[in-house]
C-alpha cells in the first residue's frame, strides 16, 4: 500500500487528515526507500544513473510525493497546497538528488493544467508523473536570453500543424527529454510578446538536433537545441497562440514563488551536514565553536528562516485565495543570493580542514564544491538577479519611469 | 467568547495610526492617557486590568505604527509590563493599562539583589531604559532571569541621560544604591527570557514600522527629485536599490507572521529580531543614501527611524544573540557519523 493509498485509508478528504498524520507517512516513506547512494551527505553517495533517478522519481509518485497537488484526473493525487508543503518540507530534509524532471512537474504540467486541452491533460499530465515523458524547456535563445520578447524561432503554419525553425539554447536536460516546451514566434519581431506561441515538441521529431554545453560545474547537463523545419502537429500546440504565453506568465509567477518549494528545509540540511563535518573535524571543530563562524553560522540560520517564512507566506496567501502576482520575484532574489553567500562560506570554512582529510571532509567538500558551483546559475536562471530586481521595482513598488 | 474572536490584527494598525498622530507635541503622561483611551497599553492584559486579552500579534500592528509614526512613548515596554504584572500586581497591572501610571523597561544589565527582613535590596546598574527619567517604575532584570519592578522615586534610585542615538524615545541609565523593595515587586525566575522573546517579536515590528516609513520616504523622493533630466527612479541603479529594500521589507514582515504562526518558537523569534535588524538597518541606511544630501539634514527624518532601528538593535543585544544563535545551531548538530548521515 503507498502512503497515499495508507493515509486516504484514514481519510478520503484530504482537509480532514491532521499535518501530522501525513507528515510522519511521507517521513517515514522517505526515510525508508531512499537509496544510502543516493544521498549526497553519504560517503556511499554514487550520483545515480538516469534510469535510476527515473526509477527514483517514478517511485516517489506513486508513494504520492510528487503529482500532490494535481486533480486525480490527470494522475495527481489532488491533495492540498498545504499537504504539498508539507511534503516539499520532509523532500528539503534529506539530501536526495534533485529531480531531473522537474521542468515537466513544475513547468510544464502547470502550464498544460492551466491553457491545455482536456485530450493534453490526459495525454502528458500522467506520463510526466509517471515519469515516462521527461521534459525540458525551450524558452532562451541566443539572441534572447532574459529579454524572451526578442527571440526569433518561428512557427509558422502547416499542412493541419505548425512547422517550426530556430535555435534554443540553455535547455538543461535537452539531451535527455522527450518533450520540449518551445516558445515560438507566430507573428513579426516587432510583436514582442504578442504572437507567442507554445508548442510541445516531441524531441525524436525529424529536424530536431541537440548538442550538449559542458557548465562549470564540468557536467553536460544543459544544451542547444536546433529545430529545422520541424513538423509539429496541431494537437502539439499548448494554448491558442497570443494567448498561451499570457496564460503562461500567469502560471510562472505562481511557480517562481513555489516551485521546489522544499529548498529552505534542503539548505537547511546542507547547513547541518555543513556543520556536522566541521565537528568531525579536529581544526574546525573549534572554528565554528569560535565566536567568528558562530556568528556567520547563525547569520546563514537567520536567512534559511526567512526563506521559510517567504514560502509558507506565498501557500496561506495562495491557500486564502490571494494572487501571489510578482511577490514570487521576492523570494527567488532572496533564496538565489543566500545560497551563494551559504556555499561560499562552506567552501571557507572546508578549505581550512585538518591534514589528513577525514571522510566527513571529504564527502562535505564533494557535496559543497558543487553546490557552490551551481550555485552560481541560481542568480541566473529563473530569470537573473537583474530581471528580478526589475520586476520588483517596475510591479511592487511601480516606481516612475516618467521623464 | 474571546476579543481575539473576529477580529484582526490589521484592524489595529489604523486606529493605531490614528492614536499615535493624536500624540503629537504632547508630553508622556498625556500621550499615556490618549493610548490608555483607544485600548494600546492593554493590548495584550488580561480583562481583569482592563485589557483586551488579544494575542502577541494583535501587538505587532499596534508597535509597528508607533514606530512609523515615530511615537515619543515606550509603548512596546508598557504592553509587555502589563500583562507580566497582571497575575502578580493585579492593581499596577490596571494602573498601567489605564495610562494612570508609566513604567518601562532597563533592558541592559542586571540589579544585584540581597534580601534584609522582608524586603530585598538593589544594587547595581541597569541601562537602555527608554523614557525612564518621566515614568513610575523601571522593570529590571535580576539573576535567574527574574525581575525586580522599581519605584523611580524609591531612595537610592538615579535615573540618568545617557548618551544614546535615539532622540524620539531617549534612553537613561538607572544606577540602584542600596534601593529596598518588597518581595512582592519581584517577578518569577524565567519571566525574563519570556518578556524577552515577546520584546523580540515587538521589536521586529518595530522596527518593520520604521523600515516602511524609510522605504516610503526615499520612494517618494526617488519619483519626485529629478536629476539630468529624470525622476531619480528612472535609473536603473536606483530602481534596483529600493527593490532591493523591498526584499529587506517584506523577509521582516514573513518573519514576524511566521514567528506567530503555530509552529513559531524561540528559534521563530529570534530569527525575526534579528532579521529585522539586518534588514531594517540596511533600509534605513539605503533610504539615507537614496535622499543624497537631503538625507544628511536634521529636517528628513529617516536618521529619526535609523537611529531607532540601531537602538532597537542595542536594547535586543543582537550582537550577542546572533552569537547565541549560530551557537545553538552548532550544539544542535551532532559530528558527521555515517550512520547519522
């Protein structure tokens, strides 16, 4: 029996089941079927396989930990936000790997859910849970990287389809999806964001080339992706074009303020495995009892908090009816820059390890030199820091641009 | 049925608003009695000394438009005062929610005590007390987290001017020279660190309603004073700066609701103080730089809400709590074992 099916047992309506009760199913389903390798704190930890992290993730939905809160109709268990959070939270506190769909669970199903159509809701919406339909994302080009209303790949009408040509590029994950949610031009340049389009493109499709970019990070995660004279079928296009991507807009600001929604309970466990390697550690073990670290310690505590009060903030508000609108810039600018003051400190404080190293340091410093690496995309993708501060500016507090 | 039942803490942030422009330009005693007459002092006190029994967050709006408006009161210190009296010193209690009497709170150092006969005997020296030269009793902290409440007028009490930023509520520093009090005065060991952990949540608000106001004064400068041919917010460097102290904004005021919500603790709360003074300072100091040299003259008074927020910084002992903090992280944690991993 999967945790879903165990606590439904108790309760069909989801309302009525107390946090708690459902918190120690999904703790206790976690805790018991994650792989020791697959955590990133264990000096067993092997990243795992793509077959793996699918199996994992596969595993994951039908224990009811991804998909929550999804209408039943289309594979989710449609439960409540609050019993999402919940979930995100017990995810936040292991150390697993993160999920390599989540562009399908967190982008795409989201905006299918939203403007697609009754048949594409039931076409992709359990495929992407069940994990046999990974996704990516086909929004940035070169030429329109944050400024998405300067990007030129066109689709233009078929024989009953689309026929699309242009170049994506900064797809994570191209080479390993199925689908990709392009962004495409149906009217001119000067349209801007009118004449947007969006299509989900089977990645097998005929024209369809992708050439993987190796990051800092020295992975090949993220990739080009070329579409010539792409056929796309009619049934393949999400949304009525010039108003999918408004649609879209909508739907990415509510996942800017939620999607992994368990990254506060995550860095939260990154601080303690930080920590706990650190006492393991004869020098450091006296460095972070030392005033110094215990300070910046606790100052990097204080903005784990605020990332959790931002994010239970954005579910009562969004639980209440409330339109979260732009306040999802707020967060996203908070958790991407205090995460990369979190890593650099790690990286600091690790550097500084006793001779010889360890195993607690040597399993910290492979788990905090790549975070500190990736961290470095946060305040990029996602829209950078700039565009952030941008939507602030121009939607919250709409400050002046008058001459 | 309690007062809390239909209401909000919101509502209280107008007539809040309201009770403290009413303030202006009177003295403390008569600022007591106006906030006694709308139901600020008891905001958080039990019925029976007339106070409205509402929840710590029914508090929040209350202080942060006291802040805001730049109230020349310690309203933070005389609602925690009263609901600690109202079990033991029922009558000071009602003296107090009534505006009849004024009281505050030393929050720096501790009075020594020793007991002759019926009464104990102060000494020492107690500091960051706001407003104390113009109230009844100081509260103060003894060992143990207790407290002792103390006549301002009692022998051997000397109330002093001490040098501090904080021109809208000045802070003094009580010297105790032999000062008797009954055993009565003397509030329960633990009753410090829980008016503390309450204070740390009001200061946060505190601090919140200064925060908004600076925010407010340098949006308002940045769309009006025209530089090179523009509204100042039509650069981008200054566009980006208030976004920035809008972020700083908003975390303090999650902060605070989280710190409230079911599952807000010790932790909840410090981590609100101590965010708000991040933050808070650092809008304030923004909303200085943002007005360029109008915002170095005595006339704007964002130094006003700055010098609050630093006070507030002090009286809360952020620098030791944030010490405190990371250090209770650390002790938490036990060494990397693989077992434990």
């Amino acid at each position: 029996m999967s945790v879903v099916e165990a606590v439904s047992a108790q309760s069909t309506a989801s309302e009525n089941l107390t946090g708690g009760a459902y918190r120690d199913a999904m703790h206790r389903w976690l805790h018991a079927n994650l792989p020791a390798g697959f955590r990133s704190d264990s000096a067993a930890f092997a990243p795992p396989t793509l077959q793996q992290s699918i199996a994992w993730e596969a595993a994951m939905y039908r224990a009811g930990l991804t998909g929550i809160i999804w209408p039943q109709a289309y594979g989710g268990h449609g439960r409540s936000l609050r019993e999402h959070l919940i979930a995100n939270q017990e995810i936040g506190r292991l150390a697993m790997p993160e999920s390599v769909n989540s562009i399908g669970k967190e982008l795409a199903g989201p905006i299918i859910l939203a403007v697609g159509t009754e048949e594409q809701k039931r076409r992709f919406l359990p495929a992407i849970l069940e994990m046999r339909n990974i996704w990516c994302q086909g929004f940035s080009e070169p030429e329109a990287g944050s400024d998405l209303a300067g990007l030129r790949t066109r689709a233009t009408r078929g024989d009953g389809g689309w026929r699309i040509n242009g170049q994506k590029i900064w797809t994570s994950g191209a080479y390993r999806s199925q689908r990709c949610l392009v962004l495409a031009r149906t009217g001119t340049l000067e349209d801007r964001h009118r004449g947007l389009a969006m299509f989900a493109v089977p990645l097998d499709a005929k024209g369809v080339r992708v050439r993987t970019i190796k990051s800092i990070d020295g992975r090949e995660s993220f990739c080009e992706v070329f579409f010539d004279e792409v056929e796309v079928a009619q049934q393949d296009a999400i949304g009525a074009p010039d108003e999918g991507w408004a649609a879209a807009i909508r739907v990415l600001e509510i996942e800017r303020a939620t999607n992994r929604m368990y990254r506060a309970w995550r860095f939260e466990n990154e601080l303690r495995h930080l920590i706990s390697a650190c006492k393991a550690d004869p020098a450091l073990s006296a460095m972070v009892a030392d005033r110094h670290y215990a300070v910046r310690l606790g100052e990097v505590a204080v903005e784990i908090e605020v990332l959790k009060a931002h994010v239970e903030t954005a579910v009562e508000a969004l639980v209440n009816g409330d339109k979260i609108g732009a306040r999802g810039s707020l967060a996203k600018l908070h958790w991407s820059e205090s995460h990369q003051r979190f890593a650099a400190l790690a990286l600091e404080l690790l550097s500084q390890a006793s001779l010889p190293q360890n195993p607690a340091i040597k399993v910290a410093r492979r788990r905090f030199e790549a975070i500190y690496l990736q961290a470095r995309a946060e305040t990029i993708y996602a829209g950078t820091t700039e565009i952030q501060l941008g939507i602030i500016a121009d939607r919250i507090l709409q400050l002046s641009r008058g001459k | 049925m309690s007062m809390a039942e239909g209401l909000q803490p919101d509502e209280f942030a107008a007539t809040a608003a309201r009770a403290v422009t009413a303030c202006a330009g009177l003295d403390v005693r008569e600022q007591a009695h106006n906030l006694a007459g709308d139901g600020l002092l008891g905001v958080i006190a039990d019925e029976q000394v007339g106070g409205l029994a509402l929840p710590l967050g029914f508090a929040v709006p209350v202080i942060a438009a006291a802040h805001s408006g730049l109230l020349t009161f310690p309203l933070l210190e005389t609602v925690l005062v009263a609901r600690s009296l109202q079990s033991s010193l029922t009558r000071l209690a009602a003296a107090i929610v009534s505006g009849k009497t004024l009281t505050t709170i030393a929050w720096q150092g501790e009075a020594l005590a020793a007991r002759e006969g019926g009464l104990l005997v102060l000494n020492g020296m107690v500091a960051r007390a706001p407003c104390a030269a113009s109230v009844d009793y100081i509260l103060a902290r003894m060992s143990g987290g207790a407290a002792a409440l103390v006549p301002t007028d009692a022998d051997g009490v000397v109330v002093e001017e001490a040098a501090g930023l904080d021109l809208t509520v000045p802070e003094h520093t009580v010297r105790l020279e032999k000062v008797e009090v009954s055993i009565g005065s003397i509030l329960p060991a633990g009753t410090w660190d829980l008016l503390n952990s309450d204070a740390n949540v009001l200061r946060a608000a505190a601090i919140l309603g200064s925060a908004e106001a600076c925010l407010a004064l340098a949006q308002e400068h940045a769309s009006t004073r025209r530089q090179f041919g523009h509204a100042l917010s039509y650069n981008q460097a200054i566009r980006h700066a208030l976004a920035r102290q809008k972020l700083g904004l908003e975390s303090i005021r999650h902060a605070i609701t989280r710190s409230l919500s079911e599952g807000g603790g010790p932790v909840q709360r410090d981590a609100a103080f101590l965010a708000a003074v991040t933050y808070g300072s650092s809008i304030g100091e923004g909303a200085l730089q943002i007005h360029g040299g109008m915002g170095f003259t005595w006339d704007v008074p964002v130094h006003r809400h700055l010098r609050r927020i630093r006070t507030l910084q002090a009286q809360g002992d952020a620098s030791g709590l944030i010490n405190a903090f990371g250090r209770r992280y650390v002790s938490e944690v036990a060494p990397f074992a693989e077992a434990g991993a």
